[in-house]
C-alpha cells in the first residue's frame, strides 16, 4: 500500500509540472515557469523516494533523492526574488 502512495504523489507532482509548464509556454508569466520547474524537482524527490524505499531498501538514498526538492525550492525562490515585480 505504499507503494501506491508514493506513486501516486510522484504522480500527482508530474501532472502540477506539466500543467504548470503548459499554462506557462501560452501565458509567458514567469511565476508559472519557476512554479513547474519545482514541481520537476518535487517529482524527482517522489520518484527517488519510491526508488529508495520500495526498490533497494538497503541502500540509504537520502542525499541523492533529497537534491532534486532543494534544488526545485532554490530555483522558485530565485524566481520569486529575481522575477518579482
């Protein structure tokens, strides 16, 4: 059962991505691209967590499926102090 569950909040964090992504490209408003690009992060975090517990349990993958949700946070604080009006 929780496998299902961190599938479904990688998923969930890809479709955020996507349709973030998507209104960005025909809206062109900063806010919505630095928005996605989080979201990417967020569901690489998911699909590492997945990836760490469920797929090789022994190995503690903590730091590496921790860098992509830093490194997602980082890239929407830049854009929302950089692109802020």
């Amino acid at each position: 059962m929780e496998s299902l569950v961190y599938l479904l909040c990688a998923a969930t964090s890809c479709a955020c991505a996507v349709l973030l992504l998507r209104a960005y490209r025909h809206s062109g408003a900063r806010l919505l691209f630095w928005s996605g690009l989080c979201f990417v992060g967020l569901a690489l975090n998911n699909i590492l967590l997945f990836v760490d517990l469920e797929l090789v349990p022994q190995t503690d993958l903590f730091l590496v499926r921790s860098l992509p949700a830093l490194i997602g946070l980082l890239l929407l604080i830049f854009g929302l102090i950089w692109d802020g009006e």
